[in-house]
C-alpha cells in the first residue's frame, strides 16, 4: 500500500513537510540486531549528518536525507538477514551501491508522506567478483563497482577489449546501478 511515490491518497504531490514519527519498540531494538548480525563497527545512526555518516544520506550529485540507521553487510547472509530484520521492524529499505547520486534512488528521501524511518543498507562491502564460464562471464556482487570490474577484466584477461563503460567510471558507480 506504501511505496517510494511522494504523492498522497489523492494523487498530489507532497508539499515538502517535515514529519515527526513515535519509533515502535521494533525499531528502538532493530540497531541492536543490525549490530549483531554485521558488527556494531558497520552500523551508524542515520538521524545526524556527520563526517562518518554524511556518504550515505547525500549522493555525489542528487538526493539528501536522514535515516533511522545505515547498516554496511559484508556477506550474503548478512545482507539477508539485515533485510529481514529491517523489513520486520516496519522501516523502509534503501539499497545503496557507491551512491554516485546518478539518480537520486539510493539516498533518504524525507519530503514524502510516507512516514516509516528508513534504513539505508549500502552495499559497497559487497565487492566481489570473479570469472565463470572460462572468462565468458562475472560474477559480481552487488558492491562491486564498473571500474573496479574493468580493471579486474583488463587483468584477467589482457587480450580482451572491454565492451561496455557503463555510467559514470570516475565515480565507479556499481555493477547492480549499472545494471538498474
């Protein structure tokens, strides 16, 4: 019933107003799970702008916001189950790659009616890659970011020519918003 539209019940969009939210008990205790399941070094209160959380609420070029928590998974699971434990409190989730700002998607939007805190999930931990299928194909997560791939492919397999430069290579956005 809720999505990432900022447009209201009757189709208008919403007039940039600051909403204050009661946090359910959920919520309160979902910064401990988040820190129990990635490590409390990879979770940071989204509420305040500061050096270590301002490259997750404000992409390179569009989009500024505060979220209830930023959470950085390093494995699989753990990304799993950080999606689990967010989606269970009520809050909404924000996957984030390098967050380039290219489009604005991966950063907190707080001029929605949508009222429910965000959770901004960034994925740049997740930077694996590799090749498969005798170097016909990669595999790359989720973090992984276009340069990076580029020079890894440049390495792998030297007689190759690159075929593609995705988006923007200076600001090594990711595969996956290469890929969205």
């Amino acid at each position: 019933e809720r999505g990432c539209c900022s447009c209201s019940d009757d189709g208008n969009v919403s007039n940039n107003k600051e909403q204050t939210t009661q946090l359910t008990e959920a919520q309160i205790q979902l910064s401990a799970k988040l820190q129990k399941i990635v490590g409390k070094d990879h979770v940071y209160n989204g509420s305040t702008e500061s050096a270590s959380t301002a490259k997750f609420l404000k992409g390179a070029r569009l989009g500024h916001g505060k979220a209830l928590y930023i959470v950085q998974p390093g494995t699989l699971q753990q990304a799993i189950n950080c999606l689990q434990a967010i989606v269970d409190s009520g809050c909404v989730v924000i996957p984030q790659g390098s967050n380039t700002g290219l489009t604005g998607g991966s950063v907190p939007r707080n001029d929605t009616e949508d009222t429910r805190p965000s959770v901004v999930i960034s994925m740049k931990r997740l930077d694996t890659h590799f090749p498969i299928d005798d170097g016909q194909r990669v595999v790359c997560l989720a973090g992984c970011g276009i340069s990076t791939l580029t020079s890894s492919i440049t390495k792998w397999f030297p007689e190759r020519e690159s075929h593609t430069l995705l988006g923007s290579t200076f600001l090594n956005p990711t595969t996956a918003a290469g890929v969205a």
